[in-house]
C-alpha cells in the first residue's frame, strides 16, 4: 500500500515502483519510474531520482537564460569565423568591414534575442537616409548588403546556437537601378584608333577588354600562358584585387591575385578575327602579364583604371570608369544579334536574366519593327 503524495506502490510482483514527472509534452505529463525490492529502496531511488530531474532542469534553464543573454557581438563573431573559410578574401574582407563600420557600433552589446523586426528595419532606414562618416545616407546596395550581414547572423543564432531571434525575412531595400555608362558607337570608333595608334601593352589590356568584356581584375591577372593561340580563345581563370590587410602587417592593403568569387567567372572567351593578329603580334614569354610584358612586374587595378583615364582624355571621351568597356562590349554584341545564352558565358553572369536585365533593352527602332511584323496578319478589303 501505498503512502498518500508518494507516488510508491506494490506491485503484484511484489516489488515496489515509485513514480514521478520526467517531463511535460505538449502539457501532457511523461513519467519516470525506479523500481526496488523494498519501500525504503525504492523511496531512496525515487528521491535520487527527482533530485537528478531538478539538477537537469536547473541546468537547462541556465542553458536557456545564457543563450537569451548572448550578446549580438559574441554571435556575429562566431558567425564570421565559422563561415570564413567558405569565403573568397574579397567576401571576408567585405563582411567584415560590414560588421565593424555598420552592425557592431549600433548592436554590440545587445543580447541578439532582444532585436526586434522594427529595430532592424528601422535600422535599415537611418542606414539609407544618415548614414555614413558624412551622414548623408549609404547607397542601397550598401545598406541591402547590411542587412543581407545581419539576416545571415540571426538565422545563425537560431539554426546553430538555438537562440529565439527575429524573423526579419521581407524586409527589403530598394535600389534604385542607376543610368548605365555605355560609349556610343563614334566614341567607341575613336578610343579603338587612338589604343592601335599606340599599342603599348597597357593599350592592348584597354582594346581587348573593349571586345572580350573582361573586368578590370581579369586582364590585370591575364598573363600570356592564359591565351591559346592554336585555338584563339582567352582563358579566364585568375583575378587581381587590391583587399585589406588584417594582423599585423604595416601595409593597410595588399593585392592578392586569386581565382574568380564565382564559379562562372571562370571561362573561355573566343577572340575576334580583328583583334587576334595583334596578340599574335605583341605575344611575350608564357608566364608574363599581358599588361607588362614581364613575369615578375604586374599592374594592378587602380593603376590600370588610372592609365584608362589619361587615355580616354587623349581622345577627348567623356569621363568614364574601366567598366564603361565591359558595358561598351556588350551593348555593341546586343545590337549586332548576339544570342543572350552566348553573351551571358562570354561575360560570365551567373544566369541569362543577368544579361537580360542588365544589357538587353531594345531600341523604339527595333520595337517599331517587331510591331510592324503584326500588320501581316491585318488586310484591308
């Protein structure tokens, strides 16, 4: 017989059971039982029993309070490490300049359970409209990837540290799509005669990103082993960056020559009739950069974005950055018919709407043509 509140009982086995409350699910009861030959036994093991379940539950309500007290800086710090080496060093560089110009002055020392939807939204706001050291407002490329920073270490907290966080998925930064520098074909006619007028090497990296479409990074890093002259084509495989340094180097920055961020960058671009004479002409030694001519010397991107400004100035072009080239050859290949499938490998885009959304805009010209095509299918009797 059992005592009243004991929750001990003889069974008819003729051992003693002692019962109590392991857990609750779903606000149904779960129990846990010992089992003894005698009372006082089991009343011994029952007791052992509870006080093991009140260590565990103490245990993890601390669990739980340290995890709601985890501050956004620890968090994003563990965030940043974990993720690192999945990154290209541009990325690292990139996110970590997010962090300790953007989200750690403003969330620091806040427990990353307490942020809230409207805080991180509002957040976003003052980023556009005064942020920045001249509080004037951050681009919206700027803030969408601060936000971008943030979303990834909130579900981070949640998925991997199990800590309660907001949702802040929808909330959106607009970008306004800015006016795309593109040389007209007269400029474009003129810039090409000035470069052949005085083919340095510098002045060839210029013409073949004119009509290849190579980034700034890219022809930087090409060196004449990457050009396949049995087959006439460039391989693109190595970009030329200038990131910060961290630790402690005296240099702030130092360029670093990797593979490209994506794995589409990666690719194989065909060289026009026209141009490929030239490299025939002005081919060096296999392991020298294009822009040099020598294996132990390169250019790197600000300087060559440099030498791009004095020449467009010789030719009395309006002031435009190394990438009006990139936006100059695929203009002119969307004019002349190029099939977007093509061109988007060319450029290496990561999907066609990149290349459609960016480059293909048909003129009214070309519009008034498609819809003069339904006039076939209207007859006047």
């Amino acid at each position: 017989m059992s005592k009243r509140g004991e929750n001990i009982y003889r069974r008819k086995d003729g051992r003693w059971e002692g019962r109590y409350i392991k857990e609750r699910v779903s606000g149904k009861i779960k129990y846990g039982y010992v089992f003894a030959k005698t009372y006082k036994e089991t009343k011994i093991r029952l007791a052992a029993a509870r006080q093991e379940k009140a260590i565990q539950d103490e245990k993890k309500a601390l669990e739980q309070a340290d995890e709601a007290r985890a501050l956004f800086s620890a968090v994003a710090e563990e965030w940043y490490c974990a993720k690192k080496p999945q990154w290209k060093p541009s990325s690292a560089v990139k996110y970590q300049n997010i962090l300790h110009t953007y989200l750690l002055p403003g969330f620091a020392d806040r427990p990353i359970s307490e942020l809230t939807r409207d805080e991180v939204a509002l957040f976003g706001s003052r980023l556009l409209s005064e942020g920045g050291s001249k509080g004037i407002g951050l681009s919206p490329k700027t803030v969408s990837d601060t936000m971008s920073v943030m979303k990834n270490i909130l579900e981070y907290a949640a998925h991997i540290k199990g800590c309660p966080t907001a949702d802040i998925r929808g909330i959106a930064i607009k970008q306004a799509q800015k006016p795309m520098r593109v040389f007209s074909l007269a400029e474009q006619q003129k810039l090409s005669h000035y470069l052949c007028e005085d083919l340095t090497p510098c002045n060839l990296g210029i013409l073949l990103c004119l009509y290849t479409g190579l980034r700034i990074g890219e022809i930087c890093a090409l060196k004449w082993e990457d050009i396949s002259f049995s087959e006439q084509y460039i391989y693109v495989h190595h970009t030329m960056q200038r990131l910060q340094t961290s630790g402690t180097s005296a240099a702030k920055t130092a360029v670093v020559i990797s593979t490209p961020k994506s794995d589409c960058s990666v690719r194989r671009i065909p060289v026009p009739d026209g141009i490929f004479p030239l490299l025939e002409t002005y081919r060096k030694q296999e392991d020298a950069y294009v822009l040099t001519g020598t294996a132990h010397i390169y250019m790197e991107p600000r300087t060559m974005q440099n030498r791009f400004k004095a020449v467009i100035k010789c030719c009395g072009i309006e002031n435009a950055h190394f990438h009006t080239l990139r936006h100059a050859f695929a203009t002119r290949c969307v004019e002349l018919g190029f099939d977007t499938k093509s061109l988007s490998e060319i450029l290496g885009h990561a999907s066609v709407n990149i290349t459609l959304n960016r480059y293909v805009h048909p003129s009214m010209e070309q519009k008034q043509k498609n819809m003069n095509m339904l006039s076939e299918l209207f007859a006047v009797k």
